[in-house]
C-alpha cells in the first residue's frame, strides 16, 4: 500500500512539472505568431515638454490600435522652485484627422503623477494633448505628430534602436520634488567685461546728524535701553544735562536771569508806551524798548523750551538710528560737546578701489553688482543706485577709487567690506548661466543638463567672467540646454553613491 501511494505522488509531481497549454503558456504576436525569449518588446517612450508655467515629463509605450496604452503623466509647477502638481485634474486627447478621443484623471494618484489609460480606435497620425486644471492654473501641453500602429508587428518594426547616453544620469521626479529644484534655458545675451574688487560701506553725505549739548552740565539718558544701534524717531527725546549747582554756566540761573530780564523789559514797554501817549518820550526810545522785549522773550523761550525742572532736553532732529554714542550717564559735557550720532541709514555710499591693471576701463564703467554675506547678490540699479564719480588719479595706494550711491538693504551695513563687481564695456551675444549652477571640483568648474524629465548629464565648462549673479560659459554647453539651477548638489551626491535608484513608474 505504501508503494502504491508513493507511486501516485511520484506521478503526480511529474505531470505538474510538464503540464503545457499550448493556447496561453506563450506570448503571441497579434497575427498569432510566437514571440520567442530573445525578440525584443515595445520599449517606453519619454517626452519632456515646457510652457512657461508646466514641465510635462510622460512615459508610455508605442500607440497600438486596440491595446490599452498606460500612460504615467509627470506635471511640474514651475517657479522659483520647481514642485509636483498636487491638485487637479488632466484630460489627455488624442486628435486627428481619422478620430477624436480623450480621458481624463480627476486627480493624480500621487502628488505630481497622473495614470491615464486610452485604447486608440484608429491607425494614423495623431497629436496628444494634455490639458490640465488646477486651482491656480490652466495651461495645454501637445505633442506633435505621434503615429498609432495597426499592429505591435508594425510598432516593433519602427521602434527606434538609439540608446541613451552612457554618461547619463538618473534623478527621478519623485525625488526633485523633495528639494529646493529648478532649471532655466541658457540663452545668449548681454553681458559685460567684469572687474571683481571689494568696496567700503559709508553713510551717504547728509545723511548723518551730530547731536550737541547746548549747556554744559551732567548727562542723563532718557531710555535706559539707548545704545548703538538703537532706532530713534524725530523729536524723540534722547539726553536730558543738568547743570544744577554749578557755580558757572548754570541753566537754572540762567533762566531765572532770563525770566527777570523779561519781566523788566516788558515793564519797560508798558511805561514807554504811557509816556508816548502824553509826548513825554520819543517814538525812538519807545521802539529800542520794545525791540529789547522781543530779545529777551526769545532768549527766555530758548532756555525754558529745551530746560525743564529735571534739566536740559536734547531731542533727535531726524529719524533713523544711533550709529555711534559719544557719553555715558552721568558724564560731565561741554557746551558744544557732540553726544551722539544719528544716522538715517536710508543712503549709503561704496567706495571700490581699481587696480592698476584695471586703469584701462575706467572710462567705461556702466554700473556694479555688490555681493554681501557671500550670498546676496544686488544689482546697481535695483539698489535705486548710481555712479557717483571716478577718481582721476592714484594715491599712495596705487588703486583708483570709484564711489558709488545706493539705497540701504539688509545685510548692508556702515563699515564694512562687501563683493563689488564693476561691469565695463558689453559683452554682445553672450552665453550665460546663473553662478548657483556651478559646482567646483579640484579647481574645474562644471554643471548638470537636463537632457530629459529625468536624465541629467554633468558638463565641464570654460567660463569667462562673473558679475556676482551670471557667468559667462565659453565652452561646455549650447543654447538652448536646460541647466540645473537649484538642487545640482543633490544630484551630484546621487551619483556618490554608486547606485542608481529604482524606476518605480508603471508603464
């Protein structure tokens, strides 16, 4: 009995190994035909197509009439950064003169990515068109002249057998949407010879005040908080000096001095002016008396106007901020002694030096870009700035100075060094790139194009000058390459790897 039943299990196992049906156990081509291990398939297409508001990166395989064709539709809002579509809705049509279809995916599957099936009826030359909704935006996309087959057998026949590049990179959308990412067209144009110097940072002329005691006496800060730095408004009270007790220069006497002569004057006046009633005066005597009147009113406003019980009052006759405190609380002053000094920081001057070697373009200077904290990076003009003047000589330095008016802007500050780059005669029909897409290795420089939605290729370049925000390239791209801006270093640590990531689209 036991043989029997290993005997049935023996033959069992055998007939599950060899079991064979002919009618699905292979692939068949539409006309029935095998389709053998080694016969190639339908690879993917891939289109990367640009409006100025949309990137469309989408992948399907050759149109086939009547075969489903999936199509994984990548949409990219673009801007200062680039990030997926997370909302909306995208109808796909295909057009042309044999037929007229369309679907459409009223969100996308995942933030970005939209699945969209269609099944073309008709063989024939076709456009695709991709119009997509979102709450911020609309905007169509179309590729042109994209053929359905009448059969796969046909499709295969016409399938490109081009490669992509060996050095091509792989960065998927999927992950350029996590990061700070965009890319730009280089374009040819404008650009001028540069001189990089570095500039002096100094308040405009007039643009600072000197606050002076008016008494001597001892000084008292009105705000305990006042410093260097510190933002103060017109006619805010900064000091107040107290000359109290002292024997000479005393401002409480003073004015009680002033009060009496004014008490008196007026007195004076009203005498005169009875005497001139009955002719016992002159209209001369009567007149001095009444000018002495109007002086010493005006002497006793001054004092009691700035002196009050606790002392004298020094206010800030403009607004802006204490760039330097000249006291401290409870220091003696002079009268006329400077206390503190005001800026309205509003105006700033930058004085750049040229060297020698540089002599030659002075008469063509047009205008600068000033680079602060290694980062910023502010055009002349969009500081509201001008050329103030050129120096005409050398000093003792051997540099010629070139100043310059601007308006303040963060990070600017009195006193300091900041990046100038003079620009001088133009540059015509140049071809240019942001510095932020530069990446430096051992001393060469070098970028990465986006050759397709998610293939990159890093490029040595030659560069020419740099004005602080572009960079001349004199070799190592064309126009027209798109160039990553923002987010190159993440892809170059992508490769630092060694691995290529996952594809993970559904085809």
């Amino acid at each position: 009995m036991k043989k029997i039943v290993i005997g049935l299990l023996a033959a069992l196992l055998l007939a599950s190994c060899h079991s064979h049906d002919h009618e699905g156990g292979h692939a068949h081509h539409p006309d029935g035909s095998h389709v053998t291990a080694d016969e190639p398939g339908l690879e993917p297409l891939a289109y990367t197509l640009y409006t100025d508001k949309t990137e469309l990166f989408v992948e399907f395989k050759p149109l086939v009439v009547g075969e489903e064709s999936r199509f994984a539709a990548h949409f990219t809002s673009l801007g200062e950064s680039f990030k997926a579509v997370g909302e909306g809705s995208v109808t796909l049509s295909l057009t042309g003169s044999a037929a007229n279809q369309s679907i459409t995916a009223d969100a996308p599957e995942v933030p970005g990515i939209f699945r969209l099936r269609l099944t073309p009826e008709k063989a024939g030359h076709f456009k695709l068109v991709f119009d997509i909704k979102t709450p911020a935006y609309a905007d169509q996309i179309t590729i042109e002249d994209v053929t359905v087959y009448p059969d796969e057998k046909t499709a295969l026949e016409n399938q490109s057998t081009e490669g992509g590049s060996s050095s091509s990179i792989s960065y998927l959308k999927e992950q350029a949407w996590k990061i700070d990412f965009a890319n730009m067209p280089v374009e040819r144009t404008a650009f001028y010879d540069v001189v990089k110097t570095s500039g002096m940072v100094a308040a405009a002329p007039g643009s600072e005040q000197t606050v002076a005691a008016r008494t001597p006496g001892i000084v008292s800060f009105a705000n305990s908080s006042l410093m260097t730095g510190s933002a103060v408004g017109a006619g805010q009270r900064l000091f107040t000096i107290s000359s109290k007790g002292f024997t000479g220069d005393n401002a409480p006497l003073k004015l009680q001095e002033a009060k009496i002569a004014l008490d008196k004057a007026k007195a004076d006046v009203e005498r005169l002016q009875r005497l001139l009633a009955d002719q016992l005066t002159t209209q001369r005597e009567f007149l001095q008396a009444k000018t002495e009147l109007e002086n010493a009113q005006a002497f006793y406003n001054s004092l009691s106007g700035s002196y009050g019980q606790s002392g004298q009052s020094i206010a800030a006759a403009q607004g802006g901020f204490i760039k330097t405190l000249l006291v401290t609380p409870g220091q003696f002053v002079e009268a006329g002694q400077p206390l503190a000094v005001i800026s309205k920081n509003n105006r700033l001057t930058v004085k750049a030096e040229l060297s020698q070697t540089a002599f030659a373009k002075i008469a063509s200077i047009t205008s600068a870009n000033f680079r602060v904290n290694n980062k910023t990076v502010y055009p002349l003009k969009d500081l509201n700035g001008k050329v103030l003047s050129v120096g005409k000589f050398a000093g003792e330095s051997m540099f010629i100075p070139v100043w310059f008016e601007i308006d303040n802007r963060e990070g600017i500050i009195p006193g300091t060094y900041i990046e100038v780059f003079i620009q001088t005669n133009a540059v015509s029909n140049a071809l240019v790139i942001p510095t932020s897409a530069l990446l430096e290795e051992q001393g060469n420089y070098y970028c990465y194009v986006q050759t397709g939605g998610e293939s990159f290729e890093k490029r040595e370049l030659q560069l020419g000058g740099n004005d602080g925000r572009q960079v001349q390239v004199l070799s190592g791209i064309s126009e027209g390459d798109r160039v990553v801006t923002k987010g190159a270093y993440n892809i170059k640590l992508s490769t630092a790897s060694g691995t290529m990531p996952a594809h993970g689209h559904e085809h």
